[in-house]
C-alpha cells in the first residue's frame, strides 16, 4: 500500500509556524513536547461512518508519530455524533470528528470544547429520501409528514434549512428521531414518509431499498464536517493535535488517490458493499482546514436557527468554543 504526503500543509495549532509552501513536513522535537505538560494518552473519538479516522486507526500512523513522546493512542467508538460530544462532555474522550449541528447542541449543554479544524464543505453527502413510488415531487411537499432523522446530528440542521427553504415550518412536519439502522427499517416498512441521512447510509439506502433522492444539501447548507478538541486538552497539547491534523490531511490525501482501495479497507468494518462505500467516499472532500471566522459564522446560523425554534435551550456563541489564538 502506498500513501502520499500532502505537497502542502496548514497549521492547525497556533503558533506552528508552517507555512503554505512547505514541502516536507517538520519535525516536532521531544523538547518541544518537554516544554508542555502533555496528556501520556491520546483518546479519539470516531464512528464507523467517519472514514479518514478509521483509516487512521487501521494504518497506524498516528501511533507512529506519538510513540517517540510517550503517548498511547486510545480509540473509541461511538455510534453518533451526539454520543461522540456527550463522551467528550464527561470526559472520555479528547478528540473527536462530528457534524456540524452536534457542537451547536454540545455547546448548548455547556460542553466545554473547543472547535480544531474542519472538513470543506460537502453537501452530496446527506440528503432527504423517500419512497420511489410517493407523491412526494417537491419539498415543499414534506408538509405534514413524517421524517425520519437522527436527532442533534448534521441532518438535523440540514432538515430545519432544507424546511426554510421550501417555506414549510418545522412544526408542520412530524419529526421521527431514529438512528441510521432503525430509521431504514422504519423507511422499508413504511412506517415514514422521508428519511434524512448521510453517506454511507445515504447510497447505500439509495442502492438498496426502494429509495428516490428527494434532494441532497446542495445550495441548501454546506454540510461542514468539524474536528474538536476538549478544551482543557487542546490548552495543554497543541503539538499533538497538530500532529494529528497532520496525520489526517495525509490520510485524507491518500482517500483522494485511492477511493477504491480505501473503501476496499473500510468495507468490513462498516459492513456495507466496497461500491457503497466508494460512492459515499466520493461526496466527501477529505480535504481539511483551520477553523476560521466564516465557518464559525455558519455555525452561529445554525445555533441562531435552533435557539428560535427551541431545538436548544438557549442562545449560545459560537466563536466562545474557537481555538485560543485562532483568528476568529
């Protein structure tokens, strides 16, 4: 197997001082671990849908570079986004990849973490379905039906724009919170009417049960992808999150030249068809950036949105939860 470092680098961290030209990537040295009271494990949140972390877990390479420091790499497994920031609210865990409505219903529970680094936008990647024979042609037929989501993950917010967009209220819908696997069964039987979800799911629904796209996200909202960090954590370890974003822009580099041998890798795991998954694969960008002020600002859209319909239950900031020193 082999894997491309990236021709360029961004520092996710402030205060590394790589620059967009480099070539090479730096070396971090053990004093400048020996300088920060740095964590001796490294626990990373990650679900089975999210790809370049699984990749990362199954190729080593993190391990690799932490190694020489003394930190231990720690996986563990969460079945969704709002589980994944719960474990990060109470403190299992130090480092995961959500959606983007999650960090809006983590930081309105008073989560404590701070926002590392996101994916660009990838709005082919969730979309609404419903069955190939409905009536349902528009979305502004929606109205009055019942739609399957994943409660506080990215569709969620997704379904709220998606709604806006066709002037139908969220309260004129009934929302059925389910998780990927019940909703499908609940989808198949007939139970609901439409069904709002990501990839892998997304195409594999799309290839496998009787499943029409509705619409996906696009020119709807961007469907950003966000690595976070507790905050505690990132204050104290800013060389191992950026040698983390490191390992995963090569990661996610490596995705881009090798769709079919990734989702080769990945098929096992996530239990789904190499197809499937390469088609999901190809709707994501695996292409990751510092947070920055316009992102932020699409998260406090969100946050806005769901304060007003009491989605949340309370106004929040988002630039409260950036990366200290970060330019927000």
């Amino acid at each position: 197997m082999s894997r491309h470092p990236l021709l360029t680098r961004r520092s996710f961290i402030a205060g590394v001082g790589a620059t967009l030209a480099a070539v090479t990537l730096p070396v971090i040295s053990t004093s400048a671990f020996a300088a920060e009271s740095h964590a001796k494990e490294f626990r990373i949140g990650y679900q089975k849908a999210a790809n370049t972390l699984v990749l990362l877990k199954v190729h080593g390479t993190l391990e690799k570079r932490l190694a020489p420091f003394g930190i231990t790499v720690k996986w563990i497994e969460f079945a969704a986004g709002p589980q994944l920031l719960e474990g990060l609210n109470v403190g299992a865990i130090d480092f995961g990849y959500v959606g983007e409505a999650p960090p809006v219903f983590a930081q309105a529970a008073g989560a404590n973490f701070v926002y590392v680094a996101y994916e660009v936008p990838t709005p082919h990647a969730e979309g609404i379905l419903v069955h190939r024979d409905a009536p349902i042609k528009t979305l502004a037929d929606l109205k009055g039906k019942k739609i399957a989501l994943n409660k506080g993950s990215d569709v969620h917010w997704f379904l709220v724009a998606t709604l806006q967009k066709a002037g139908v209220k969220y309260g004129e819908i009934q929302p059925v919170y389910l998780a990927p696997a019940d909703a499908r069964a609940a989808f198949e039987r007939g139970a609901i009417d439409a069904w709002a979800i990501w990839d892998p799911f997304l195409e594999a629904a799309k290839r496998q049960s009787n499943a029409r796209l509705l619409a996906d996200a696009d020119g709807i909202v961007s469907h950003h992808q966000f690595f976070l960090s507790a905050r505690s954590f990132a204050e104290q370890n800013a060389n191992v999150l950026d040698i983390t974003m490191d390992e995963v822009s090569k990661e996610g580099a490596w995705v881009r030249g090798h769709y079919s041998e990734a989702a080769a890798q990945l098929a096992p795991i996530q239990g789904l068809d190499a197809g499937v998954i390469e088609a999901g694969l190809r709707h994501y960008a695996h292409v990751y950036k510092p947070v920055d002020a316009n992102v932020l600002a699409e998260q406090q859209r969100i946050a806005d949105a769901f304060s007003e319909l009491r989605i949340i239950p309370t106004k929040i900031v988002t630039k409260d939860a950036a990366l200290p020193g970060s330019k927000v």
